[in-house]
C-alpha cells in the first residue's frame, strides 16, 4: 500500500520536504480551506447535521457488526443479476483477477474511474507491465497519472498542483502549448478521453455502496465519466472494499446527505448511478459482462477489534483531511501510503499489520480531535491514533530516550512537591533561553518543535504560587474561619497533595 521507493524515507523527512515546499503549502492550504469551508455551510444548512452524523454512525456499526450476513445477502443477490462475484484475500490477488480478466477477454485498453481502491493494489503498474494500457478517466487522477504521481487527497488527488502545472503537463501530452485556463485544459482532456472510451476493451470503476437488499452498487462522481466507464466498454471490472456495504436503498438516502456534504460541500452529487447487474435485453447501453472483486486486504483484521473494527465505518469522504492542521500542512504524500491524512495515518498501518514498518505515521497528529469532529460517521481517529502508538512502544519500537524521559517526568508531576520544585528550577533555568516570544533553542525535544515555531516559557509565577498567594491575602483580609473548618481544609489539602496531586 506504499508508493514505491517512499519508505526509504521517514514520514519525518518527507513531511520536512513538504513543509519547505511553499508552493505545495499554499495549493493544499487553498482548496482544503475551500473545501472545509463547503463543509460548514452544507452542514449548517441542513439544520440537524448531529442527528444524520449519528444516524449514519448506527447504519455503520450495524452494518460491520453484521458483515458476514450482509456480505452475503449482496453476494447472492448480485450472482443472481448476471454479475461474476470474485473474493481477493490480498492487494497481489485483487490485481492478479483483473489482469487474468482482461488477459481472458484479451483487452489491449482498460479506462478506469476514480477508485482509491484500484490505487490500493497498484493496478495501473500491473496493467501496464502486462502491456494493458490503463487510462484515468477522472481529472484528478488523469493528472496525476502523467505526473507519475499517487493520489495527494482521496477526493481532490491533484490538491497539490495549480493550472500552471497542470498546463504544463498536459501540453506535454497535447505536444503543443496549451494555455492554463480551466476551460482550455478541461477541454483538452474531455476530447482525448472521449476517444478512449469508444476505445476500450474493459470499464473498471470503484464502489462508493453496495446494496445487500438488491445486489446493486452505487457510484458518487462530478464529472460522469464513472457513467461513461460503466456504460460504453462490453466488460466492466468493479473493485470493491469488502466493507463498502450497506443493508437498503433507505439507508442509502442518509449516505447520500452525509458523503456529498462532508466530501466537497454540495447537497447531492451531480451523477449518482445505480448498477444492477449487466445489460438487460431491453437495456440500450451497459456492459454485456459484469466482474465485482470484492478486496479483503486486511479489512477482516480488523473485525472484531475493539479499537479499531470502527476504521471500517469510513465513507471516504475526507473530511477529516480537510480539518486536519497536519494534512493543512504536509499534504497527501508525506504519509507515505495510498490513504492520506488521519484516516490514512490509522488505516495504513492497521490494514498492513505492519508495525515495524508503518511505526513513525501515527506520530503525524496533534491529537486536536478536528478528525473525529468532521467525520460524518464518528469515527474517533484521535483514540486510534494513541491506541497505535501505545501498540507501537508495546511491540519495542519506542525510542529510548523518550521512554526514560516519559519515567521522568511521571516521577515529578506524581508527586506535589517534585512537580513544585521542577517548576521552580525551570523558571529559573529558563532565563538564559528566553527571548520575547518565548523559547527558540533548537536543543533536544525542542530542535523539532522550534524549527517552526516558538516554545512557549514557563510563567513568571506558576498558578499554584498565585493561587496560595491569593489565599494569603485572604485569610489576612478575612475573620479567621472556624477552626473545624480550616481543619478539615487542611486535611483535604495533605490527602490530595499525599495522593500526588
């Protein structure tokens, strides 16, 4: 699931790489802002947002608590309409179906809709080395495909590039000079594609939902090309997350007022399509042949897990990179997989079951919880994030240095009278690092944090010292309280400051 070559690298460094790269800085800072911002509005214009969020929570606890069952009512339902049902247990078996399905058919061209997970099994790279070509019909990701580049944000996968880039590359692809005006690119790319459609040997396209009751899929798009795909070609290869279903069409309509809202801020989408099975005699359009792989992939792990079986709830709408300061920041690629931000930072290494090697991507949080308040199915990414993290230093792979550091300071702030005298010692030490915003030495734990921001100083007097300060003023102001009183203050204050407060 990791772009090749990236773990080469730390997320450290690439999030380093990221956050000197002003340019990358400024696009994603510009349309996730735009985006979280269509969030807001589409949200507060709904009127009872929380109820639906919780609403659409319920639908997926129940849906996953019952997977098995509604797993296979689709299954039955969808061989029923004509549809060829494949299982895939890993990322390697997924794209080997395909490839054997496009081999059968001897298919020389596959055109593809945006689907994350297509982008998850690498399918691209094992069509192409097959000699299939593989075209994304989606804007985002045809942009992305000529840059060689992975997805940067599960929605908008070219966030990172503005129209100059983009111009650039598609004149390349255009071999002449192409102005950068959107309606001259987009242009462009709709005349180029539209030739790849009539083209075609094999449609492939993702699943937003599966509908247990009726075998159907469902696919949310802007652009139609999703439609295109899934209409034109003779064959059409669906891949599917094993935990994109949902039980009916009824609670479709909750999905369809919670996806659309958090992903770009529209009410509805402008294509919505519903797949049942192949074409039908009386059907003008649609493929003569239907293949749904439905994708474990380290799905099923997580069944039954109580701290993480919730990941599976996900709508891939990511709203939760939009709202998150880091993702703001660092954009999709620091992340060093194919699902990015906090989703991406939870989902990775929990669908790889790779601690050693995805053990530095749950440090790229700051734990705000901005995730698990924009997610419109509540996921708490924030608790999975320290989950991950405590799982990380129970498999050995915590730094030393911090482990002796976290014994320390749990023996000072235990104890009433060593956390005193630590904040006593630090305001004085302090004096020869502290500047006029605060402390700016790049030593130690704080080389990182001060390369891009001031440490704050300890206050002058601690609020324990104004506090105790206050209460002789008091107690010089006030008649002297009833001695029963003040006695059974004093024993309450020697029980919490005995308890370690």
């Amino acid at each position: 699931m990791s772009q090749p070559g990236v773990m080469d690298t730390t997320v450290k460094e690439r999030a380093g790489l990221a956050l000197n790269d002003d340019f990358l800085r400024k696009a994603v800072k510009f349309t996730t802002e735009r985006l979280r911002n269509g969030k807001k509005s589409a949200s507060e214009e709904h009127g009872n947002w929380d109820e639906w969020r919780e609403r659409g929570r319920q639908i997926r606890l129940h849906t996953i608590a019952h997977l098995d069952y509604y797993l296979n009512e689709f299954v039955n339902n969808a061989r029923a309409n004509g549809v060829h049902i494949h299982f895939a247990d890993t990322s390697v078996e997924a794209a080997a179906i395909a490839l054997d399905i496009a081999a059968h058919k001897q298919a020389s061209t596959v055109v593809k809709s945006k689907s994350m997970v297509s982008e998850e099994v690498h399918l691209n790279h094992v069509l192409e080395s097959a000699g299939i070509e593989a075209i994304e019909t989606d804007l985002g990701e045809y942009i992305i495909q000529l840059a060689g580049e992975a997805p940067s944000h599960i929605v908008i996968p070219a966030i990172h590039k503005n129209r100059y880039q983009i111009a650039e590359l598609l004149s390349k692809e255009a071999g002449e000079i192409l102005e950068p005006d959107t309606t001259v690119l987009a242009g462009f790319v709709r005349k180029k594609l539209r030739e790849k459609f009539l083209e075609a040997d094999i449609g492939m396209t993702g699943c937003n939902f599966a509908i247990a009751e009726t075998g159907s899929m469902v696919l949310f798009e802007n652009e139609g090309n999703a439609r295109m795909v899934s209409t034109v070609p003779k064959t059409q290869i669906t891949l599917m997350g094993m935990e994109r279903i949902i039980p009916s069409w009824t609670d479709l309509e909750v999905m369809a007022t919670l996806l659309p809202r958090s992903a770009t801020g529209q009410k509805l989408t402008m294509y919505m399509s519903g797949i049942t099975g192949p074409r039908r005699t009386a059907d003008a359009d649609g493929p003569d042949e239907m293949h749904i792989i439905i994708v474990d992939n380290g799905r099923s792990l997580q069944l039954g897990d109580p701290e993480f079986q919730e990941l599976l709830n996900c709508i891939r709408c990511g709203a939760c990179l939009n709202a998150c300061p880091v993702y703001r920041h660092i954009g999709g690629h620091a992340y060093g997989g194919t699902y990015s931000g906090p989703i991406g930072a939870v989902l990775t290494p929990a669908l790889n079951g790779n601690i050693d090697e995805w053990n530095d991507i749950a440090g790229a949080s700051s734990l705000c919880g901005a995730c698990y308040e924009a997610c419109p199915v509540k996921i708490p990414l924030h608790d999975m994030l320290v989950y991950l993290r405590r799982r990380k230093v129970e498999d050995g792979h915590g730094n030393k240095m911090e482990s002796m550091g976290m014994k320390g300071f749990a023996a000072v702030v235990s104890n009433s009278k060593r956390f005193s005298a630590a904040i006593r010692l630090g305001q004085i030490g302090q004096k020869a690092v502290v500047r006029n915003n605060g402390i700016s030495l790049k030593l130690g734990p704080l080389k990182g944090w001060n390369n891009y921001r001031v440490a704050p100083s300890l206050a002058k007097k601690s609020f324990r010292q104004q506090w105790n300060k206050l209460d002789q003023e008091l107690n010089q102001e006030q008649p002297a309280m009833d001695s029963s009183v003040r006695s059974r203050m004093e024993q309450i204050i020697r029980e919490r400051e005995e308890g370690g407060y």
